[in-house]
C-alpha cells in the first residue's frame, strides 16, 4: 500500500499542536524528530545512550511527518494545515518559518524503518523500554516494559512521555488504582503497573490507540490489571462498567496530552479522584505552564511539583482531604 507522507519543519514549540491537527486530518500515523545539534545535550541522565545519528533539521525546529492513505488529496491537505498553523498564535504557540511538503512512500518505508532506531531505553531508576523486536538482559531489580507502538504515540523518548515515567515513579507506593487518560501506547499504563499500581484504566479516543495499547499490555502479561477502552477523556465512566473494571474515586490520574485538551476536564479529574489523591500532567509546552497552573488551582488542586525536561512541564497536583491533613 501507498501512502502520502506529509512533512512539516516547525518550531518545536508548535510540534504537539501540529501533530494533533494531523492526526485530526486522518493521518494514519504521526512521527516527530527534533533537531539533534553538537550543542543541544542529550538527556543521560539515567545512562541512556543514543544510537541514532546527529540529524540536519535546524536548531529549535521539528519534524512532523503524517502519513495518509491512498485517495486523500494532498494538495488539499497542505493548504488546511497552513491555515491550522497560521492560526496558532491564537492558542499562543508559534510554528516559526514552517515549511510544509508532501511524498508518496511505500508502508514498509515508515512502518518498519524507524525501527532500527528505537533501542531499549533506561527512563528512570528502575524503569527500562523495550522494543519487542531487540534482545535485552536485564539487571536485577530492573523492571521492564516491552513495547511495540506501531502507529500509536509514545515510546518514552519523548520528553513528556519520560517526564511521567518519572513522575509515576515518586507517586505511586503500592496498591493504587489509576485512570491513564489519552494512553497512546499503553507506555503509561503498563508503567504504572511495573511500579507497584493495582489495576489501570486506559483511555484513548483514537481506535488505533485502543488497538496499540491493547496489543502492549498482552505483550506484557498484565491484560487482567489493565483495562484498555475507547472514550473521550473520561467520558466512558458515564457509562455502565464491568464488575471488575476501574470504578471512581481512584487514587491517581494520569495525562500526556496536549495543555488545551487538559484544561478541558480539570473539573472532572477532581470528581474522579479520591480525598488525597494525585493528578499528573504532561504534554505542556512552557509558554501554556501558567494556563495549566490557574485553572488547577481554579479547580481546588494543591500544586505538589512541576518537573521539567527540556521545554517540558509535568504538574503533580493532589486533591485536598487526605488522611495526613
């Protein structure tokens, strides 16, 4: 099968937003690749090491390839993601001297390719990624995620993927009940699990998500603690449930999504949780840390941290009334 990749070089600033209005415009898959320059450092923090090559996108800047079926039109596509990015300042994000072009691939050229790339990846201090397809031994203690995102986000290289790995490391002690909302791969989920979480519920409004996620949690044997459904946000706990499903109050919520899809349902993040417990959230650009910041508090949230990589922000917020106030 043939499909249209559709390249935008942006800021990087703006790449979430873009990759959102691709996906919106029905791309069947989205890749985003920063620039990797001689100055721009490397997060080592965990002994990761890197096997794919400094790249020749400018400093600062993106790529965001979407990939699209046959029978789409790329002309048309091109011209209403120029008037998207035109109108991002609106939202306060800023695409730069974006340029957008178009190519006709083969699916084996993207489906598989990128591949060679994705190696077993150290996020935190004791988790590790790793791709399905590489040979890995690890080290006592060592826990493991075994993944495979196809088309779906999230591989933990990413810095808010990595942000809420880490945060979920701090956050959870054992036993917890958590909702991963926009799950993406699954990463989250099966994270959350590894660390000591009783039983997740992972959410996505994207079938391809759902399909990702599913596959990912059966690769990692944990099909009977993780729960993978379709919804909108939180929407499907509106909906009857499994006797043995994720019921609110639970004891933490987890988002990677974009800032101005979390400030939509704050309120509701706040219904779901019990007295005490926590809401981490990710995918937020600098320029919108504020925005997040007001309507958590607005919303009756303490704001328990903010952790930082790179341009990146994860809130930890709790909701008042634990036992230890």
């Amino acid at each position: 099968m043939r499909w249209f990749e559709i390249t935008v070089l942006a800021a990087e600033q703006s790449q979430e937003m873009v990759a959102h209005y691709m996906n919106e415009l029905g791309a069947g898959g989205v890749s985003i690749e920063e620039s990797w320059t001689e100055d721009k450092p490397r997060d080592t923090s965990f002994g990761q090491w890197y096997d794919k090559p400094l790249n020749n996108i400018k400093a600062g800047y993106a790529e965001i390839k979407g990939y699209f079926p046959e029978g789409t039109d790329p002309t048309q596509l091109i011209e209403q993601l120029t008037l998207l990015l035109r109108g991002l300042p609106e939202f306060g994000y800023d695409a730069g001297e974006y340029t957008i072009s178009s190519a006709e691939v083969n699916e084996d050229e993207w489906a598989e390719a990128w591949k060679k790339y994705f190696k077993p990846l150290q996020v935190t201090e004791q988790l590790t990624i790793k791709p399905t397809w590489e040979a890995y031994e690890p080290r006592e203690g060592e826990l493991i995620i075994e993944l495979d995102p196809g088309m779906a986000f999230g591989t933990g290289t990413h810095p808010t993927t990595a942000l809420c790995l880490r945060t979920l490391e701090g956050a959870i002690h054992g036993g917890e009940t958590v909702i991963d909302v926009g799950t993406g791969s699954g990463i989250l989920s099966i994270g959350a699990i590894r660390l000591g979480a009783k039983q997740v519920l992972a959410l996505d409004l994207d079938p391809i998500a759902v399909s990702s996620a599913t596959e990912n949690v059966k690769l990692n044997g944990l099909q009977d603690v993780i729960e993978v459904r379709q919804s909108d946000l939180l929407g499907v706990l509106s909906q009857p449930a499994t006797a043995d499903s994720v019921q609110p109050p639970v004891d933490l919520v987890v988002a990677n999504i974009l800032a101005e899809i979390i400030l939509l349902f704050i309120t509701d993040v706040m219904d779901v949780l019990k007295p005490g417990g926590i809401y981490i959230a990710s995918g937020i650009y600098k320029n919108k840390e504020e925005d997040v910041a007001s309507a958590l508090l607005a919303a009756g949230f303490e704001i328990i941290d903010r952790v930082r990589q790179e341009d990146w922000i994860a809130f930890v917020a709790g909701k008042p009334g634990g036992s230890d106030e």
